[in-house]
C-alpha cells in the first residue's frame, strides 16, 4: 500500500498553501495545481489509491483502517491527497480516546463540551498523519431499532444540527470533517438495498435540516448514504448532490461515496456530482476511462471535481493550525480527561425514589461497606459496536473498576452468570446492589451480513482480482464473505426493543431481595421498561460510556458528579407507539411523524419525555424573556432557580410550535442551553432560539418559509411537554 510522506520537503503544493494563506482564492490555485496533473493523475484524484483488492486484504490483515486511507496522493507536487480517519466515537487510526458514543454526547446538551471532543479528534487524526475526519454522523433517529442509533445525536433536527455543528467546529481547527450519511440512513441490515420513499416537504422540514445546518458551519466533505431515495442511489443523486448541495444551500465542499458499495455508475455519479469514490481503486478506475470514451460523462466533470478535491486541501492546510502531533498526544491525560468527564454529564438519571425516606442515590462511599454488582455487562469492556466506528483505545475501565477504584472500602460482590437466584441471593446479603444491564455489539451495531459480498446486485461493483495478485477465495469476483472488512453477522438492527428476558427476570429478582437496587442501561437508544421499571426504585442510563466509562459511572452514583444529562429522544411505553419498522424491508416510506411528536400526535404518554433527566437537586424555571430578535429567531433571557441543597447544572430546553397554517400544534425543539446553578441560588442564561425547526417547504418557491414571530407559542421548560414550563407567546 502506498503511504508517502508527502511533507519532507517544499512543494507546489506548499507554494499553493502559503498563497492561500496570503489572500489567494483556494480555487484559483487549486486551478493551477490541476494544470500541472498528468491524465492519470486527474482520474487517480476521484478515488483511492489503493489497488481494490490489495485494500481489501490489508483490512483482512491489519485490521480496518489502522492507518489513514489516502485518496488522491500526487508526490510529485506534495499533494496529500483525501487522507480518511473514520469516526465518530473518536481517531479510529492509532490507538485513539474512545470517548462516549455520540448518543450518550447528545445527552450532555453541551455544544462546548462536543467542540472539545472534536479538537481532540482532530489533533489524534494529525498524530496518525491523516488529515480527513469522516465521521460526524447526524442521521435522525426515526426508531430505536436502527443498530447505528449510537453513531448519531438524537431525532430532533435542531438537536442534531447544533451537534454536528459543534463537533466540525472543533475538528476543522485541525482537519477537514465529513458529515454522513446524506440522506435517510436510518436502518442498518437493509441499507444497501432499501429504497426510502419520502414526500418533498418531509425531506426538506425533517430529514434535511440538521445537515444544512452543518453545511452552514462550513464542514469540508458531504459522505451520502448506501441507500436509494425515491428510486435513485443517494451515492449518485443529481437532486441531493447538486441541486440541493450545491444549488440550494450554495456549498462548494467534496462530496465522497460510503464505502465500496457506495457507488452504483461511476459516471453517473460523477455527472450527479459525486467527487470522490471511497476508499480504493474500485469502479472508477475500472470503467471511468471507458465512460468518459463512450461519451457518458466528461472531461469537464472530472476537473469539476478534481478541482473540488484539491480546492478542499488548500483551504483546510491555510486554516488548520500548523503545529506538528505526535503519537504520544493519542489518549493522553488531558483526552482521557475530558472522556470521563463527557460520560459523566452524559448519564441521565431516569429515576431515583426513596428507601426509609432518602433517595437511593447517590452512595456515599464512606458509608458503604458491601456491594452487589450484577450483570453479564458488568466486567466487559463495551464501547460500542465493533464496526467502522470501533476505536482501539489502549484501555477501558468496565463498571467494577470504577466501583471498586470509587468504594474502597466495600466488599463487592460479582455475579455475572444469568442466574436470577444467585443474583437475588447476593443482593439480599448487600447494602445495595448495582445491576448493568442493557446491549453490546451482538444487540446493535453496523451490519455487514455474511451474505453481502455475494449478492448478485453488488458482486459487478468489484474489478476482478488480478492474476496472481492478492487473492481473496469464494464466489464471485474473488469475493470472500469472510473477508467483509467490518462486522459480518454481528449487530444490526436491533431485534427487540426490551432487555433479554433474563435480564428482566434478574432485575425484578434483585429489586425483590434488596429495595437499594440500582440499575444502569448500556444502550445507544430507547429501552422498553414497561416489564420492570415500576420495581425498582433508581435507573441510570449510562450509555457506550467510553474507555472512562467505569469511573464516570462510579462519579454519578456517588454524586462526585451530579447528574445533568437528557434524554435526546422519548422513551414510550410501548412499541405500538413508534413508526413502523421493517429491518429486511425492500422500501420503505418515512413520514414526518417519530419519537415525541408521535407521541403527541397519538395522545400518549411516553416512559420518559423527549429531554427528561433528573438531579440530586431540584430547579424551577422562573421566567423568559425575549430579549433580542430577528426574522429566522431571538434571544431568550431565562432564570432558573435551584431549589435543593446541591450546585448542579440544569439544561433550559425551549420547544415551540406554530399556532396556524399546516401542521400547526406540531411542537419542535427550537433552543437549549445549560446552565450552572448554586444551591438555594437563582442564575440567568441565554437561549437562542431558532424558528427554522418550525419552517415550512414551499415547492413552488424551491425554500423553506419561516412563519412570522407572531404565529410560534414556544414553551420554556425541563423537558417536552413540561406542565412547569413557561409560556411566551411571541408579539408582532
């Protein structure tokens, strides 16, 4: 595999950067770089430089992007090329910080704490000499059986937007960053051959927003989805790549394929404006030259995005800082840090009822002296799914390390078995009994099935193996299912939205035996907890908390850190309640309606609301006031008091809805902010509150319209549909 180290020496393409730097536009010199191209070189821009195959047994042999995976690589003229660090979990080149999954990074509400994450991300990516963050991903969580739920924010599109937002902002000080997977990725064992039909106000006002919001914030690559919209492969969409992309939003980034199935035509792509086929020599170096002969696609489209691709490195290398990163910066303290400290603002705190009149938690270490930890969950290291997001962190504190690092002086007692006796008999000799319980990459995760490099549809995307080159035995084209460089057979969708059976038993075994029981959920998404959670009496979600996860865990229970993350999603009650869901399904329709405004629609109550979370302490909003305004939104003057005996930090949460027109009622999230608040203290914060959630598609305009201040009601609360939340109807 080919890896040059393209910065030992000046370059035309370090003469490029320092114009850029100097006021020259990125194009213009981008426009003299290609100038100096051979032929070759002009087509080796629009895919890996890897041979296919050669690719492919690397990943068998190595491991699945151990190192960066360049694209476009001209040593002669210093041109690094696209070099791809997946995500988002974090630098998945190296020996990276896992941090928690984006999931659990939603929970904290905290836009400063994921800009960090991202800094992080992108110096760990500079450490392994990659220069490529593929991994902001925002697709909308439209039902909790999606097995990527983990990869993503949460299903409210401004949610998502201001998150991926947040991380490009912080990554992009370093890197380029790629947003994904553009658009309706949001079920994972059909997604290379789903079909999602979707009417055009619903792509415009639900499954496009937070993607033009990242787009707004400048982020240099647009990855689009496997699957097929309306009857066209998202990887070759002229409507989603040109006409909305660049026509419509007036983005000027690259655009790349998913990876090796991606594509379909590699001049249709190109025509439909796809610049770049990921992650190897694949379709375009096979059939491209022949295309552009045939006359199916143009030598102007290969420069249009050549001149992308090298436009992108110019201007990301001028604006990047310029320091050098060594290896030794990967998972060092400072990162470490601060991945304990985003998993501990993550973990909500869904119920914490009273025994002999106190709230179970939190613990207090000095006065516990036995513990019971229950679960299969307990002792493994589980950071999430094992597939393109997987980060290889030199380390991971389970659940007992961090108790037993936070309760020196308990004896604790492990059971790990599925026996609900043997865990109901150590719970009852306890003081109190913690039960992990909850999924792994068995349950959820991505998918690559064992079947997926044989099916007929996909075996004509690969050139044939070469003649004495790496072989790869099986069917087809050389195709091994074995060989599938992600997690064949393992995760998926998920197949039940509750915890096994077993599971269940022993959690209603152990709250039987002992009323101190605490369960905490590993999960990436929504629970159904109608079967056990009327009998205990405090539930923590932790999460994929991350390779800090076990202390951060042990720093909620004990109230080193007091408890203020939020659902990013509702949890119903049943899953009747849900939009339907097929994970084998051929087509597919997505509507406008999922998660709490279903819930809304369908006059239920959920488990927990949308942005549910509670503390060791109480808050009260007082008051919100608008202090400023224009025509897409304002500024919100709220104070919150805090009513207990504890500092703690309380996420203002604004939700609106349009009182006439179409779709009016229909609530939206439209603002958060957190908020540190001392105990018996009252403070003040400022919530911007955007009116584009609200925002209706108008065809024959070819925009979104934004309804005038006077026609939104927004409610000002701690959660959705909050009955203590202040109104304010917006004047004129």
């Amino acid at each position: 595999m080919n890896h040059v180290d393209v910065r030992t020496s000046r370059t035309a393409f370090d003469s490029a950067v320092e114009a850029v730097r100097a006021g020259r536009h990125p194009e213009s010199e981008a426009l003299t770089l290609y100038g100096q191209l051979t032929e070759d070189e002009r087509l080796g821009l629009l895919d890996g430089d890897d041979p296919f195959w050669e690719g492919i047994a690397s990943v068998i042999a190595d491991g699945y992007n151990v190192r960066p995976i360049v694209h476009g690589c001209v040593p002669r003229l210093g041109i690094p090329g696209i070099r791809f660090v997946d995500g988002p979990r974090g630098c998945v080149s190296g020996n990276g910080t896992a941090f928690p999954v984006p999931m659990a990074r939603g929970a904290t509400w905290d836009l400063d704490l994921e800009e960090q994450v991202g800094e992080v991300i992108g110096r760990e990516i500079r450490a392994q000499d990659g220069n490529f963050f593929g991994g902001v991903c925002i697709n909308l969580l439209r039902h909790p059986a999606w097995g990527r739920a983990q990869e993503t924010y949460g299903d409210e599109p401004y949610h998502l937007g201001e998150f991926g937002a947040a991380l490009t902002r912080g990554a992009q000080k370093y890197v380029m960053a790629c947003v994904k997977h553009f658009a309706l990725n949001s079920m994972e064992n059909a997604r290379f051959t789903v079909d999602v039909t979707v009417e055009e106000s619903v792509l415009h006002d639900v499954y496009l927003p937070h993607f033009k919001r990242v787009v707004d914030e400048g982020v240099a690559g647009v990855m689009a989805a496997y699957n097929s919209i309306n009857g066209e492969w998202a990887g070759q969409h002229h409507y989603l790549l040109t006409d909305v992309l660049r026509r419509q939003w007036g983005w000027t980034g690259i655009t790349v394929t998913d990876f090796i199935w991606g594509m379909r035509d590699g001049a249709k792509a190109l025509n439909a404006g796809m610049d770049l086929e990921e992650p190897f020599a694949q379709q375009r170096a096979t059939h491209l030259r022949d295309q552009l002969a045939a006359g199916q696609t143009s030598w102007d489209m290969v420069e249009r995005s050549g001149v992308r691709l090298l436009t992108a490195q110019l201007r990301s290398y001028a604006e990047r800082q310029a320091s050098e990163f060594g290896t030794e910066l990967m998972a060092d303290t400072e990162a470490r840090a601060l991945a304990r400290t985003v998993a501990a603002r993550a973990m909500v705190l869904l119920k914490n009822e009273g025994v002999d009149g106190a709230p179970v938690l939190p613990l207090a270490p000095a006065q516990i002296t036995s513990i019971a930890l229950i679960g299969r969950l307990a002792t493994t290291p589980n950071m999430g799914d094992h597939g393109s997001s997987d980060v290889r962190a030199p380390s991971c504190v389970t659940p007992l390390d961090g108790i037993t690092a936070a309760f020196p002086h308990a004896e604790i007692t492990v059971v790990t078995e599925d026996d609900p006796v043997r865990a109901a008999e150590a719970a009852a000799s306890a003081q109190v009994a913690i039960v992990v319980a909850g999924y792994d990459d068995r349950d959820e995760g991505e998918f690559v099935g064992s079947d997926t490099m044989q099916r007929p549809e996909l075996l004509g995307l690969y050139p044939p193996a070469p003649q004495g080159g790496p072989q790869i035995p099986g069917p087809g084209a050389g195709a091994d299912a074995s060989a599938v460089p992600m997690t064949a057979g393992a995760g998926g969708d998920r197949a039940s939205l509750t915890l096994r059976p077993v599971d269940e038993e022993i959690i209603r075994a152990v709250a039987a035996a002992n009323p101190r029981t605490v369960v905490s959920l590993v999960a990436a998404g929504p629970i159904l907890t109608e079967a056990w959670r009327h009998e205990v009496r405090a539930i923590v979600l932790m999460w994929y908390a991350g390779m800090e996860g076990g202390h951060a865990l042990a720093d909620v229970l004990t109230g080193a850190q007091n408890p203020s993350g939020r659902l990013p999603f509702s949890v119903p009650t049943s899953g009747d309640h849900l939009p339907p869901y097929d994970r084998d399904a051929a087509t597919i329709t997505y509507g406008r309606l999922h998660g709490q405004r279903l819930l809304d629609h369908l006059g239920v109550a959920p488990a927990f609301p949308h942005g549910f979370g509670l503390s060791y302490t109480d808050y009260r909003i007082d008051r919100a006031v608008p202090a400023r305004s224009d025509e897409e939104g304002l500024c919100l003057t709220v104070q919150v008091t805090n009513t207990g005996a504890r500092d703690g930090r309380h996420v203002v949460q604004v939700y609106g809805r349009r009182t006439r027109g179409e779709h009016q009622n229909e609530y939206a999230l439209l603002g958060f902010t957190g908020v540190d608040v001392p105990a018996g203290g009252s403070a003040t914060a400022d919530v911007q509150v955007s009116f584009l959630p609200l925002a209706r598609w108008d065809a024959a305009s070819g925009e979104r319209v934004v309804p005038q201040a006077a026609e939104i009601s927004l409610e000002v609360g701690s959660y959705a549909r909050d009955r203590q939340a202040v109104i304010v109807q917006l004047m004129p």
